[in-house]
C-alpha cells in the first residue's frame, strides 16, 4: 500500500540539484584542473556519504512547485547540450599539443561528461519518455538517450519492460546471480533487439515494411549520429571519439542503475505487477538529484504519474543504500552478494508469492542466496 505525508504547496528545491551540478560541471570542465576535481568530488560526496547523512525522505512533493519540476526537466537539455559544447571545446584545445600530460584533461572531462549523461540526462529522459502525447517531450526524450546512445530506450521500456517487469524474459530485470557486467552486456544487446522486434510488429500490423521511414528505431539513429558527426566538426576525429567514449560511459552508467533497481526479483508469467518487484530508495538526496526515480515500485505501478506525485510503498523492498552507493558495491561483486542476497532471502520469506517461491526453487535461486 502506498503511503504518502502531503505537504500542499510546497516546492522541493532539491530536484534543482542536479542542474545546479551541471552548471558547475560546465564551469569545471571549461575550467579544468581543481576545478573539475572539486565538482566531481562535490557530485560523488552527494550522490554517496552525504545521500547516506541526508537520510530518507517520505514525503509527497505535491503539485505546488509543478511550474518548478517541469522546468528542470526541460532546462537539463540545453544545460547538457552546453556540456557537450565545452567538452569538444577542451578537447580541440588540447589535441593539437603533443604530449600525454596535455590529454588528461580529455580524459577527466570525458569521464565527467559521461556521469552526467546518465545522472541528469538518461534520468530525465525517462520521465520524459513517458509522455507518450507531447511531441516535445518526445524529441526531447530522444535528444538526451542519444547522448547514451540509447535511442531504442522509449521503445523497448515502455511496450517491454514495463509489461515484463521481473521476468525472465525482461532484458531490463537483472537475473538473481547475474554479475554487473553480464547483465549490461546482455541488457544492451537484447533492448536493442527487442525493440526492432516491437517495430517490426507495429509496422506489419500498419502494413508497412521494416524499413520503413516509419521505423522509429532506425529513424531514432539520426540523433546520435548527427551528434558524433558535430563532435568531429567541432574537435574532429578525436572529438567524436570522445563524444562517443562520453556517451559509453553514460550507457553502463545508466545500465548499472538498472541493474541495481530490479535484481534477482521474480514475477509469475500472467500475474499482476506489485510493488514487490521493484527496489526502492527513499534516500533524500537519491530522490532529489534523480527525480524521484527511486520511488521506481510507484513508478511501475503508476507509469504515467509525473514524478513529484509518486509515493513511497510499505509493500515494496528497500535498499540498504542511496543509488551511487548501490551503484558502486554493485561493481565489486562479492561486496554485492554480501549486501543483497540476504535482502533476497527476505523478499523470498516474506514478500513473495508461493508461485514466485516455487519459481525460484524450479531455477535454483534459492541455493545462491
């Protein structure tokens, strides 16, 4: 049952905070050196120890500050947009100078440029996504995945893995025992596919072929591609490496939010989606910097709910940390075990169905926990 304490009228500021960093992370890729040390630093002590000090947050953000959400939505695009700019802008001005000291500031901000793609641009570009009728929000949506190189995600995320939530065959539910990296590797592979698949259906049942110029899958394309194409324009070909190397950074970023949201939980092909087939996160500063994304069993109950009214859910398991720090134990994956195999063993004496219990008996899932 969800739950929610209202509080009429109020703005939460803290869903500012994200491009509050992106203006400094502007500032500090222009700037480079400390600078850019000093705004990494600053977004890792937020996204982490200070998330864990914050603590949680179970209040409903309320419609009050709506004129103040949905401007931070759409005000992320130029801000990375800009971010991109002034990435090309340092890398034209330090190829030309020979010398692998002069390259670090490519690499820095390359790397910078990539954590924001997926913390401020993949999180908005999937509430957006989810306007299925506003052209803005649509193209908007695409603009920001192609900077992760994820334009299928609309496709795949809204007709897949919201119908597919938690089974087997959901390329976005990592599997109980899956590692980090095997889940990214064939979560990437199999969106893609899925999706082409969705097309090709919708396109059949309209009559028109695959390859038609109604695909949206391979008419999405145009947007990382003229993107890497402005890059080498602006910083040629090491420019659009970077520009790539950038948005590959942002993509298992964003996968390894994923992975982290639903793993090892299990649905029954043909029941109904719960609240148990999601991970939440109530950390404050978790919720703030990504939109509310980590109140994700809402979310999934409720895809079309903008972001300030989602809820918390006394039926939903909960992870021991905020997202970056969920993020960063998942690449060590002993640590991972350690932590999460004792909340599935949980969530399989308590939360799940016999039918789910059966399942992960028949898969032996049990015996990994």
């Amino acid at each position: 049952m969800a739950k929610a304490a209202s509080r009429p009228g109020a703005v939460v500021w803290r869903f500012g905070l994200a491009n509050l960093l992106l203006v400094a992370a502007i500032a500090g890729v222009a700037a480079s050196g400390w600078t850019l040390v000093a705004v990494m630093a600053i977004a890792l002590m937020l996204g982490s120890p200070a998330d864990e000090a914050a603590g949680d947050e179970h209040a409903l953000a309320g419609g009050g500050g709506r004129w103040f959400y949905v401007a931070n939505l759409y005000a992320a695009v130029p801000l990375l947009i800009a971010l991109t700019v002034v990435h090309q802008w340092v890398v034209a001005n330090s190829v030309p100078v020979v010398g692998a000291a002069r390259m670090m500031p490519v690499t820095a901000t390359t790397f910078v440029v990539g954590y924001f793609y997926a913390l401020v641009g993949a999180t908005v570009a999937h509430e957006l996504a989810h306007r299925s009728n506003d052209a803005l929000a649509q193209v908007c949506a695409r603009v920001l995945l192609a900077l992760t190189l994820n334009v299928t995600f609309p496709i795949y995320h809204v007709h897949g893995h919201h119908r597919h939530v938690g089974l087997y065959r959901d390329a976005a539910t990592a599997r109980r025992g899956e590692t980090a990296l095997a889940f990214i590797a064939r979560t990437v592979v199999a969106q893609t596919r899925e999706a082409m698949r969705f097309e090709a259906e919708r396109l059949a049942s309209m009559n028109r072929s695959v390859f038609s110029p109604y695909n949206r899958v391979l008419s999405a394309q145009a947007y990382p591609l003229l993107m890497t194409v402005a890059a080498w324009m602006m910083a040629g070909p090491v420019g659009a490496l970077a520009f790539l190397s950038a948005a590959l950074i942002g993509r298992f970023l964003h996968e390894l939010m994923n992975y982290v949201q639903h793993y090892g939980l299990v649905r029954v092909e043909g029941s109904p989606i719960a609240p148990r087939h999601t991970w939440d996160c109530y950390r404050r500063l978790s919720n703030g910097l990504q939109f509310n994304l980590p109140r994700h069993s809402d979310h999934h109950m409720f895809a079309a709910r903008p972001f300030w009214d989602l809820r918390v859910s006394e039926a939903a398991p909960v992870l021991p940390f905020g997202y970056q720090t969920m993020a960063l134990i998942a690449l060590v994956g002993p640590l991972w075990r350690r932590r999460m195999h004792p909340l599935l063993a949980d969530w399989d004496r308590r939360l799940a169905s016999d039918a789910e219990r059966a399942l992960v008996h028949e898969r032996g899932w049990d015996a990994i926990v």
